[in-house]
C-alpha cells in the first residue's frame, strides 16, 4: 500500500521502480534526485499484483501483473522458477474479470446509499469510488459526505474555487507543482517578533510569513539540535497513531505513522510548551500534551482538519484554535505539510515551527486550514504537535466585538 500510494501520489514510474531506479524532485530545493536500488524480481511483481486484488485496487493490480509479463518475456531478474507464464496470464485475466464484476457492483451500491440517504452528494465519484473500495458503511459514507459538502459549500460562498479540492491537486501540490500566485506572495513578509510577550524583548524570533487570511506563520530556530536528539531519544516507544472517530480513537490507512504523548515529567516538556506560549502568544494550560510523531518511507496524514466536528467532543474537551507544528528534521524527498484550499506547499525545516489558527475569530470552523501531510519518499520525517484549546484564551484571545464581519 506504501509503495502504491509513493508510486500515484509521485507519479513514478513503474517500469522504472521495477528495474531499481528512482527519479524524483520532490524537495525544497527542486533539484532532480536519482537513486539507484536492487531491482524487483518477476515474482516481486506478481505478489505486490496479488496484494492489491486482496485489497480491492485491481486497476493498479493488473498494471504490475502486465510488468511480470514483460519482466518474464525479457527474462529479466527470473530468479525464482515458481512462477511460469500461465500462471501470470491467468492471475492478470483473473485481475481484469475481478475489475469489471468490481465496476459493475458500484452502481448498486450508489443506488442503495442515494435511497437511504436522499439528500446525499453523488458528484464526487472519485471519493464515492474510494468509500466503496475500503467497503465503508452505507451510513459512514453518508457521515463522510456531508463533511465534504460543508467544505465544498464554504468554497462556493467564499472563493468559487472548487479545483482545490479535486484529487489531482492535492497530489500537484505534494509536488511541489504549483507555485503561489503573485496577489499571495505580495503580502508577505519576514520579521523578528519582539512581543506581545515580554520574554521575547530578550530573544526576539525570527517569523516568516507563509499566508495571509488565514496566517500561515513559520517560526525559525524555536529548538536546538541538542533538544532535538533528545527528543529523539524519549524513553517511551512510539506507536501506531490513531484518528478519531466518533467516540473512539482507531488505526486507519489515512494516519500511517508512529508517535507517542510526551508526560509532564520529561525535561523538555515544560520548556517547550512555555516556548510555544511565548511566541503563539495562547495560553496552554488547558490544552492536550505535546506529541512526537515520526514519519517513515510512506508515512503520510491524509487530508483532514484538526479541529473538532462532533459536539459531544467539543461540548466535553473544548475545540483545537490553533495548532503548532515543530520539525525535528529535514526531509530528503517528499513529506511536505499541503493546505489545499490555500495552494500552499510548506517543505518541513529543521528546528522550524509551523503555526496556524484552526477557528475563526467567532469560533466557527475554518475551513480554509484544510491540510495533509504528503508522504514521505526519501529519508524520515520528525515532528512535534502541538494542539492548543480554545479553552483559557478569554484574557490572551478575546473575540472581537465586530467578529462576525471577520
């Protein structure tokens, strides 16, 4: 499933990873990278084709079992005797018959979730394809959907912009493919912050600017190296991250990575919380604990928001206003943080914070913060979360009288 999502989010190429050779230029820095590594195998071909039937994506099975065929017809790398021709052809006709019954029971499936739930969206067909293929519930679909349309309905009323969201420019955007317009980069600037907070009159920060309306603020050199290696060195293992769901917390294909909740009683933890509360100029004392997440070959976040959309959870934790963002390294190739609805590509920097507000001055969602963590495809990816709770900013963020005109 990595290599599948590197392969379509990177638009690399399967002939090439198959023969060992890795062609990308998906850095800050844009420069072409080539790697070399020890060729697939026909048999590597046919497993990773079988793999991807068990999970339903039979379109790309077929693909690598055609890439088993050549490899078998070239004799190249046929190091394993197990797999004859006929067993290949029968697995990719297998793989096409699979494909077509696979088509035909989505129709049915479309029928049955428009007569449960009338007022469902049905003009995303991609999403509706993607529901189906994981074999999600008619109603968690339906649940899913309506997210999406309130996102979908903030962009007509706010922008008109609906390209943001379509598929192929998320994956654009993870490549680093489309530049900022000049209307957004005109606006921003790169300072040192002084205040409000009368700690950084003493050791002011640097602050550069990313995006206007929302801000999109990057902190630089909020951390040193020494604090970095012993983050690194948290004597508690890390472990698969989660997602929330509803009232439960679970695994999911969306979150692949590793993390683990930093306790109080680290040495590190209270620095940095106060160090965030400086230049955020939030108080965090009602807010969730720090969280070190590590993102290897693969990992990424699949797009989301982080605040909370259930009232039972809000009503109970408050919601996220603002979340910081502190990398821990840099990244070789891929593993950028994307805000589709903004265009906007933010490559991690080490010892940098990323800094952005999650609610609007009203405390209604924003839905413009919008964003993803794009896989990694070279190297590893260390970040330190920060959510901050709107809850104990009365004093520090007070609403505004005229909010409702911002």
């Amino acid at each position: 499933m990595g290599l599948l999502r590197l392969q379509s989010m990177y638009s690399l190429n399967k002939t090439q990873l198959s023969e060992g050779l890795l062609v990308t230029n998906y850095s800050q820095s844009g420069k072409p990278y080539i790697e070399r590594f020890i060729p697939m195998t026909i048999g590597d071909c046919f497993e990773l084709a079988m793999e991807l039937y068990r999970m339903n994506y039979y379109d790309q099975g077929v693909m690598w079992m055609h890439e088993a065929v050549r490899k078998f017809e070239n004799q190249l790398f046929n190091d394993d005797h197990r797999y004859s021709r006929r067993d290949i052809m029968y697995q990719l006709n297998h793989g096409y018959d699979a494909l077509d019954q696979f088509i035909k029971n989505f129709e049915p499936w479309i029928a049955r979730l428009k007569a449960r739930y009338p007022t469902v969206n049905l003009q995303d067909k991609n999403y509706l394809w993607g529901c189906y293929r994981e074999k999600r519930s008619l109603e968690a679909t339906f649940k899913s959907l309506q997210m999406e349309d309130k996102y979908e309905q903030w962009l007509e009323e706010e922008s008109g912009d609906f390209d943001a969201y379509e598929e192929n420019i998320f994956f654009h955007l993870c490549r680093h493919a489309i530049p900022a317009s000049a209307k957004t980069t005109k606006r921003l600037k790169c300072h040192y912050k002084y205040g409000p907070h009368p700690f950084l009159r003493l050791a002011r920060v640097k602050m550069e600017l990313l995006h206007r309306n929302p801000d999109v603020i990057m902190y630089h050199d909020v951390i040193s190296d020494a604090e970095i290696e012993l983050l690194k060195k948290f004597p508690h293992p890390l472990e698969r991250c989660e997602v929330h769901d509803g009232d439960v917390n679970k695994t999911s294909p969306d979150r692949i990575c590793k993390g683990v909740f930093l306790n109080e009683s680290f040495p590190l933890t209270l620095p940095i919380r106060r160090r965030i509360s400086h230049f955020t100029d939030l108080d965090l004392v009602a807010t969730e604990r720090l969280v070190l997440t590590n993102y290897g070959i693969g990992g990424h976040f699949a797009p989301h928001y982080d605040f909370w959309i259930d009232e039972k959870t809000i009503k109970e934790q408050g919601n996220r206003i603002a979340t910081t963002v502190i990398y821990l390294s840099n990244v070789e190739q891929g593993g950028a943080t994307v805000f589709l609805s903004l265009r906007l590509t933010i490559f991690p920097v080490k010892g940098a914070a990323l800094f952005w507000r999650n609610l609007l001055p009203s405390g209604d969602f924003d839905f413009q913060t919008f964003h993803t963590g794009c896989p990694v495809l070279r190297g590893t990816k260390w970040i330190l979360t920060q959510w901050i709770n709107i809850r104990g900013q009365e004093i520090r963020r007070p609403c505004p009288a005229n909010y409702k005109k911002k």
